[in-house]
C-alpha cells in the first residue's frame, strides 16, 4: 500500500499505516458486500412474480441505486486512504442466502434474504466504526450515515416480512 509523508495526524499520518491498511481491508469487504448485494437485489426484482411480488420488486430496485451509491463511497474512500479499490477478478461471492429462489412467488424467502444481508450490512459497518474511532473520524462519519441507511432497508423489509407472514 502506498503512503505519504505530507500528512503529520490522523489516518493518513505514516504512524498509522497499519491502521489505514486495517480500515482499507474493512471497506473493501464493505464495498464487496454492497456490490454482491446490488446483484443480488437486481436479480430478485426481476424474478419475482405475482400482485404481493410487484410491491417488494420495487422496493430492492430503489434499493440498488443506494446500494451503488454505497459502494461506490467505500470505492472512493479506500483510494483515499492509498488504497486501491477491487477490480472484479477479486470478487468471491458470500450471499448464498439472497439467491433468486426457484419459485418467483416466493416473496418471504426474498425478504428474509434481504433481512439477513442487511443485518450482515449493520454488523460490519458497525466494526468498521469502531476500528475508526479516534483515528479516522471521516470514515468514521461516512460509515455512520450508510449503517442509517442500511438500519432503514432493515426495518422496512422487517415490516414486509410481518406481512406476508
């Protein structure tokens, strides 16, 4: 990773060159996470079906454009805090869980999907917080109001699932 000696504080600071590299490895899997989400997201939009569907598919394609504008921040922050942001040869998929499933009407194993990937979200940008504290106060507060967005999808998909359950 690349470093400086113009800055003499905080995390661009040559003394927390390991930090930065700890906060960079978070954000990457933060920027990871939302990319395979915004797949993820468009994927079940468009497999869905049915009249209780239509409501739900919507809602994830006003989310993908959240989702985008999330990762693309973590993008921006990594490569200003000297690192590089990930090209797709990088890309390892985890979300096993948000999978279209084979039945297009199956609404709720969509929202659980979501629910489970949000809730994933909220976790590691919680530690991503916490490792910033005191140290990165910009990523900090750039990671802050995307966990508000992030607590937001998760409630209101909380009250699909009451729903259709």
């Amino acid at each position: 990773m690349a470093t400086t000696k113009h800055a003499g504080a905080g995390i661009l600071a040559e003394a927390n060159a390991a930090k930065r590299e700890e906060i960079v490895e978070l954000l990457t899997q933060a920027y990871w996470m939302e990319i395979e989400t915004v797949m993820s997201y468009l994927a079940n939009a468009s497999n869905l079906d049915g009249i209780r569907a239509e409501e739900i598919a919507e809602a994830l394609d006003e989310d993908v454009d959240e989702e985008l504008g999330h990762a693309r921040a973590f993008a921006r922050r990594i490569k200003e805090l000297y690192g590089t942001p990930p090209g797709s040869a990088e890309f390892t998929a985890t979300q096993s869980f948000l999978q279209p499933p084979a039945d297009p009407a199956d609404v709720a194993t969509v929202i659980r999907g979501v629910i489970e990937a949000e809730s994933g979200a909220i976790a590691h940008y919680n530690r991503i917080i916490e490792a910033c504290d005191g140290v990165d106060w910009a990523t900090q507060d750039m990671v802050i109001e995307i966990l508000r967005d992030e607590e937001g999808h998760l409630r209101k998909f909380e009250r699909y699932l009451r729903e259709f359950e």
